[in-house]
C-alpha cells in the first residue's frame, strides 16, 4: 500500500515592493529614466526566489477597510484607481486567477488570530498589486489574492496580520507588502526632502535588520522614527503599513534592505525578510 506525502514546497521569503507613481512603468515620464532601477530591480525578483510561488498574497496601500479584508473572488477585475494619466494606462491587463480557497483560509487565519478577517468577492485588484506584479510576474499565471490594510493603521495590529499569515510561507505563497517606503505627495520633486527622505530611510533600513523581536518593537514605533511624519503625513502611512505585514509575517526570518534608489528627489527602498 502506498502511501501518499504531504506536498513539499519552498520556504519564500516576504517582500515590501515600492510600487512606483501610478502606471509610471508603462508611460513616458520626465526624465525617461525616472523609474527604470525600479522596473528593474521588480522584473528580477522572480529569479531570486527558491522556486514559483503557489500563490501570492499582495498587501496593498491602496485598500483599507474596517476589518482586514480578502479578495475572494475566481477572477477578479482590475481597478484603475490612479487618475489623470494617458489613455493607454487604463487598459493595462493583468488576468491573474484569484483563489477562493485561499482567500478562505487566510480570512480564518485572521478571524482566529487577534486582528479578525473576511472575504470580500466583488473586490477586484488594484494599482498596488497589478503594476508591480506585471514586472514580477508578467506570465499572470500564479494565483493572486490581495489584502486589505485595516483602515486606523494600527502598527501591531498589521505587524499580528502577517503573524497569523506566516505559516503559508512554508506552503510556497509569497507574501508582498507594496506601498513606498516615503510617500509625501508635496515632497516628490521637492530637492529639499532628499535629506529628510534619507534620515527616514536609514532609521528604517536599520530597524527592519534588527533581531526580529527587536525588528517588530521598533516598527510598532516607527512614528518616533527621525523624520517620520515628514515622510508619512499623519493619517496618510497607508503606504508604509503593508511593511509591517511583511515583517509580521516574516517570523523569526532576518531583514534587510535590497533595493534602494533616488527617484523625484527622494529616496525609496525595498526590504526583503528571509
């Protein structure tokens, strides 16, 4: 009699993508080059992975909701929530199936865990998930979820999110908070927050290479962080948050910083947990 195993999958490592300027990798900017290291930098991170993801789950900026939030839906729509942008930009396509059934499961890792979950089936994917992942990963052949932000940006509450969510990281599901680690709108441009975007970004950068138990203290408390506020206006660290998914989920997983470049003046950066 045969016995049948339990399928193997790799261990992935969790992300935080910065997911540039709207549709900014599919349109002319000035200068031209603005966000190619960027572009570059997504189109890579495929190839660093120990294997295809069985499933994503993208934790976006641009969804917050009373209570976390899954899509659920078979075959979610896109939402082309950027505005004032070429025509071509709203007929991006990204089809990525959803996943019902683990959408299911990771709304009752939630509801089990402290922070609570639900699914939502008419949700569809936003810009902070199909923009990135059309350079990650342009097959649109790996399922995809995305979840929500809860919407009073409690630090520990998204940093206990990702805790209840990093078991799937051993059934190969990568997990990707996309946001920016700065995200002023009246600093992009502004050569006066070179400088301050920096002060942040080294704060930041050191407090996701902590110790992980140190790692998730300090980011409970980013808002102390030198320069914080400048770079996340109270009320608007809806962009920064998804980071504190990434490193709950990232468990006793390292950090540190894999991708950095100077683009409107600023300084933006990835992070990667194991």
């Amino acid at each position: 009699m045969t016995v049948s195993q339990p399928a193997r999958h790799s261990t992935m490592p969790t992300l935080f993508v910065p997911h540039g300027a709207g549709p900014c990798f599919f349109m002319e900017w000035n200068p031209r080059n603005a966000w190619d290291a960027m572009a570059g930098f997504l189109k890579g991170i495929a190839a660093t992975l120990p294997a295809k993801p069985t499933a994503i789950v993208v934790v976006s900026g641009h969804w917050l909701q009373p209570t976390f939030s899954v899509t659920g839906a078979a075959r979610p729509g896109l939402i082309y929530d950027y505005h004032g942008f070429p025509p071509h930009t709203y007929e991006l396509r990204y089809p990525a199936p959803g996943s019902p059934a683990l959408a299911g499961r990771i709304a009752a890792l939630l509801d089990d865990a402290s922070p609570g979950g639900q699914q939502d089936f008419q949700r569809g994917f936003d810009h902070g998930m199909f923009i990135p992942l059309k350079l990650m990963f342009p097959a649109a052949d790996v399922p995809v979820v995305q979840l929500s932000l809860r919407n009073d940006l409690d630090p520990l509450a998204h940093i206990e999110a990702g805790r209840a969510l990093q078991v799937l990281r051993d059934e190969g599901v990568l997990i990707v908070g996309s946001g920016m680690s700065f995200h002023n709108m009246r600093g992009y441009g502004d050569p006066r927050f070179a400088s301050i975007s920096d002060e942040f970004d080294h704060w930041l950068t050191a407090a996701v290479e902590l110790p992980p138990t140190e790692r998730d203290r300090a980011l409970q408390c980013w808002e102390r962080a030198p320069a914080a506020r400048l770079c996340h206006p109270p009320g608007a660290e809806e962009h920064l948050i998804p980071l504190l998914v990434a490193a709950g989920a990232a468990g006793d997983s390292i950090g540190r910083k894999v991708f950095s470049d100077r683009v409107m003046h600023t300084t933006l950066s990835a992070y990667r947990f194991g």
